[in-house]
C-alpha cells in the first residue's frame, strides 16, 4: 500500500527563516495531496490541498510544491514566525478514495 | 459555525473497562472519521461513515472497537474491553460530501488506560 515518508521530524528555526518540510509518497495513483496543522492540544487544520502535479499553490506565507515525477511534496513556510510553531503533516489519497494515508509529521518549532 | 465537537477531552479508564467517546460534526456533512494518534504509530484510521452508513471499520480495530451513527449529527466510539494499548489521542473528523480530504478536526479525546 501507499507509503508517506516525511522529514525532518523536527525542526527548529529562527523568527523570519524559511523551514521546508518533504514528503516523499511511493504510489503513482496518488492523487490529491494535502498539508495539515497540528497545534498542542488541538486537532489538525487543513492548511492546503493540491492535485496538479508541478503546481505551485501559495498560501499566507507559506508555498506549497507538488513534483508528480518525482512523488515528492513540500511545504515551505518563507518566513516563520512563532505562531508558525506547530506539527505538520502531510497527507495523500489514492486516486480520488476517501482514505488518507498520512505521513509521520515533523515538529516546527520557531524561536522569536 | 460549530466545528466538530469531541466529549470528554480527558479520559481515565483502568483495564477492561468500557469507555465511550462522543462526537459532533459539523452541521450538514456527510462523511465522519474516527482516527487514533498515537507518536508511535502516528495517525490510524479507525473507522469512516458516509451518510451514515459504515464504509470503513478499521480492519485490525474491529475486535474491540466499535463506531455507531445513530443520526447525522452525533457519532460514538466505544472500546470494550480497553487495554493500555489502546491509551492515545482519538480523533473525530468530518467532510462535506464531495470534499475529498478536506477534513474538519475535532480537538480530540485523549484516553489513559491504566
């Protein structure tokens, strides 16, 4: 079955760096791809979803890459801030199913 | 709106008790998961309705898990007997229909299973 790998698990950034999260999925049929928001305490909120491959989505402050030839995922949040600090996970479907195979999360944190 | 409503936030419960979660979803979805997050194991699904009607059981889960929705507009969890295995964070989610993915999170219920 569909596999999500993401790294780093943790990450620790200072206020105004960049911090980029992968995730690398192994299925072909994967189809539509998303980031959550995990903040202590609290269930995960959905930051984006895509589906066109190579397509760059921008969200506030952050960049989402999805690259179909190479079955890798990024997020990439331009210049962290505190309230960026958080557990982040991405997530794929297989074609267009309703079951979400999630990846292990990375733990962001941002130092102001 | 209201979001997803998860009752009680904090669970105690000592070996081979019956313990039951609750959940609300947001008004007017038609799909409801329940998820289990724990650090190892990361984010497992448990269970998933559409419109109602149970699509997914959890494979694996099946044995001592059991999710109902009696009416669109609350769903429940029940472990019988738990195990301290089974200690995590359970997580409520709904969609509305045709939202694939798009999940709407509940803040959860953690359970301690002593």
């Amino acid at each position: 079955g569909e596999q999500v790998e993401q790294r780093p698990p943790h990450l620790s950034v200072r206020e105004g760096d960049s911090a980029v999260i992968i995730c690398t999925y192994t299925d072909p049929n994967s189809y539509y791809f998303f980031w959550y928001k995990q903040e202590p305490g609290a269930g995960l909120q959905l930051l984006m979803k895509v589906f066109s491959s190579t397509e760059i989505n921008e969200g506030q402050g952050f960049t989402v890459l999805l690259n179909k030839k190479d079955k890798q995922l990024s997020l990439n949040l331009t210049a962290a801030h505190p309230g960026d600090s958080a557990v982040y996970f991405c997530a794929v479907t297989i074609n267009m199913g309703y079951k979400l195979t999630f990846g292990t999360g990375t733990s962001l944190l941002v130092d102001p | 709106d209201a979001g997803v409503t998860q009752t009680p936030r904090h669970e105690v419960a000592e070996k081979g008790q019956t313990i039951i979660l609750k959940c609300e979803p947001v008004s007017g979805h038609n799909d409801l998961f329940w998820y289990r997050q724990t650090k190892i194991q990361g984010l497992e699904l448990l269970s998933y309705f559409r419109s109602k009607s149970l699509m997914e059981d959890g494979g694996a889960f099946k044995d001592r898990f059991k999710a109902e929705m009696l009416n669109s507009s609350f769903s429940t969890l029940k472990i019988q007997p738990t195990e301290p295995k089974d200690s995590a964070v359970y997580l409520c989610a709904s969609s509305p229909q045709g939202f694939t993915g798009q999940l709407y999170f509940g803040e959860g219920s953690k359970l301690t299973v002593l």
